[in-house]
C-alpha cells in the first residue's frame, strides 16, 4: 500500500537552539495487522517510498521496506499463540509500531529518523529511536555507522564530550550531584544523524534520561570533531561536514 503524504514525526526531534528536524514529503508505504488471541493484537508499520531516480533511492526503498516488513512480520509471528501466564496488571493488549521518515536527501546521502513502539504487558511500552543513513561512492552503497566516520578511539572522545556536556548543563541524570550510578559509557553513542550545523547524537531511554517521548540529543558542530574525523570517509558525507562548516562560518561573519 503506497500512499502520497508527509511523513509525520510521531516523536520530536529537537536539536541545536530552538530547532526541530522536519520531514521531507514523499511516498509512504504501510503495513498493519490486528487480531485476537487470548489478548488483543497490532501491528502497524510506516516508512518512506523515496522516487526512484537514482541507484542510491532503488537501494534504500528496497532496504527500508525489507526491514519493516520483517519487523511486522516477526511481531506478528511471535504473537499469534496464546500468551502464557497472563496476569492482570499485563494487560490485555499487545502492540507493535514503526515509524520512520525521511529528513535528508541529496544526491549521495540520505538519513531517516523514526521510532520503534512496542507494548507487550506492563506499565508502559519501549520506544527505540532508530537513525538511519544510506551513503553512495561510485557505485558502492551501504548504511553508515559512526565507525565508517570516524578515527579508533572516537567513542571515548564522544562519551568524554557528551559526559562534560551534561555535568556541565546538568542534563538529565547528571542534574544529580553524584554521577556514580549512571550507567551510560561509549557503547550507548549508536544513533546519530548528519545535519548542516553538525553530529546530531540521540540517546535512548534511561541511557542519560529518564522514559519520555522523545529523545535526548546533543548537537556537536562539525569544527570540534575534527581530531576524530576520518581522512578517508566517504566523499559526499565529507561534502556535507564542508557545507555545514562553511554555512556556519558564514552566518557568524554575517553577524558580526
């Protein structure tokens, strides 16, 4: 099912000063199920359908629907027996999720953001924010992770920035004058996104901040990255970091 629409941000995203990331308009494809076992059963996917004009667009449409459909189906499948030990502050529903929108294109790269919901008894369901970003060399396309950006040991250089930030600022957890129980570390950096003004680092529930609807995130310009940045990332995404970094020393000239 393939509808035209603006993908909807189910969950705010905002980041740097007093901005939030939008959605850029294009097709949407879903997917829902519902039915009855001994609880009430749904199942709802939505993701983007980018027009294909481009090797890179082929790639991602064919990715993004994949793992969607997997998801549903895999929810679905591992619902569709009667749940055991049933108690009564579990709940008489269960439910599944996924949202993801487009909020960058360009010719090499492209980034999505969404959420993944799931309620199977229990006070509150989860939320997993998910990032995802597709880039293109030569004729090559994969999904990028912050080792394809970075220098070894940028994890730890991430944590120490993040960690300074929020003692400093007295962010979430760290609005507490003993840091001691506070489990985040250098494994929690796994959702990102590139934006103009700079990394964009999403933290999931409970890491640094307690349950909410949406992520806590914390904005790095591109100029304090570079003792990380790997020389040899690929090009449109260091054509991206350029753009960034130039747009901003514009902006500051044009403001003095």
């Amino acid at each position: 099912m393939y509808i035209l629409l603006a993908q909807i941000l189910t969950i705010l995203l905002p980041y740097g000063t007093g901005d939030t990331l939008s959605p850029i308009e294009c097709e949407s494809g879903s997917l829902a199920t519902a039915f009855d076992t001994n609880v009430h059963v749904e199942a709802s996917v939505s993701y983007p359908r980018v027009p294909e004009t481009s090797l890179l667009a082929r790639y991602v449409n064919e990715a993004i629907r994949n793992e969607a459909h997997e998801l549903h189906d895999t929810f679905v499948q591992e619902m569709s027996t009667p749940q055991e030990e049933l108690w009564e502050e579990a709940g008489d529903e269960r439910t599944f999720r996924y949202d993801l929108s487009l909020i960058h294109s360009s010719p090499g790269l492209m980034s999505f953001y969404g959420s993944k919901y799931q309620y199977c008894g229990g006070v509150h369901g989860s939320v997993r924010y998910i990032t995802k970003t597709f880039c293109q060399q030569n004729n090559t396309i994969h999904e990028l992770s912050l080792d394809d950006l970075f220098l070894p040991g940028y994890r730890e250089w991430l944590f120490r920035h993040c960690e300074d930030y929020f003692k400093l600022n007295r962010c979430g957890y760290y609005s507490d004058d003993d840091y001691s129980w506070i489990g985040f570390n250098p494994d929690d950096l796994d959702a990102f996104l590139l934006t103009e003004k700079g990394l964009l680092l999403l933290f999931q529930n409970y890491v640094v901040s307690g349950y909410d609807d949406y992520p806590m995130t914390l904005l790095i310009p591109y100029t304090k990255l570079s003792p990380i940045v790997n020389p040899d990332t690929p090009l449109s995404v260091d054509h991206l970091w350029t753009t960034g970094i130039q747009k901003r020393a514009t902006n500051h000239n044009s403001s003095q």
